[in-house]
C-alpha cells in the first residue's frame, strides 16, 4: 500500500483520471466547451439542451456525471437549475498536466499549450 507522497500522488491521478474519463464522450465534452463559453453565469438545462441538442434525459445523465467528478456545478434559481463550469477543478487538472509535459520534461512548448492554433 503506498504511503505519503506516492499515496497522495496515487490519489492525485486516480481523481484526474475519473475527471478526464467523465469527460471522455463527445457529449460531456461539448457540455464542457459550451459552459465555459458561458462562465461565470452558465447556462439553465433547457438552453444547454437546445443548444447541443441532446434529449433532456440523456442531458440530465451526462450533467451528472460531470458534477459528480466536480466539473460543474448546478444552482437552482427557483424552478430553473443552472449549470456551470467549475474552473477551479479545471484549473487544478490542467495544472497537473501542464507541470509534468511542459515544465517537468519540456515535451511540449508552453508557448503552444496557451496560444492557439
């Protein structure tokens, strides 16, 4: 069993990868593009829906999935649920990433991880 920091970094991965995993459909990942697109306020379910046009059961699953890996968060506004990215946790995923491919070993520029195409 591993102990203090193999364990935490052991737990560390394990967390990024169900993130990561949560994010592996097409679907989750069109959700995940279209809140950012919305932060901070993001978006009620209806608007989500019509936008991506994903059936509202099919939405309400994949939405669950992302916030149970705490990818978004949901508010409710009286009979309207919002849904919004939570950047913090992206921050904190893309941070573990970046470290060990662009500052760690240099396998990619960082100068081509911020800037765009």
């Amino acid at each position: 069993m591993p102990t203090g920091k193999h364990q935490a970094n052991t737990e560390q991965v394990a967390r990024y990868a169900d993130m990561l995993a949560a994010m592996g459909t097409e679907s989750r990942l069109r959700i995940m593009q279209l809140l950012l697109t919305a932060h901070p306020d993001g978006m009620v379910v209806g608007d989500i829906a019509g936008e991506l046009d994903i059936p509202s059961s099919t939405l309400s699953h994949h939405l669950d999935k992302l916030r149970n890996e705490d990818l978004v968060r949901v508010r409710r506004d009286g009979t309207f649920l919002w849904y919004s990215a939570n950047s913090e946790a992206l921050q904190e995923l893309l941070g573990f990433l970046y470290a060990e491919c662009c500052t760690r070993n240099r396998a990619v520029e960082p100068k081509k991880v911020i800037c765009c195409k």
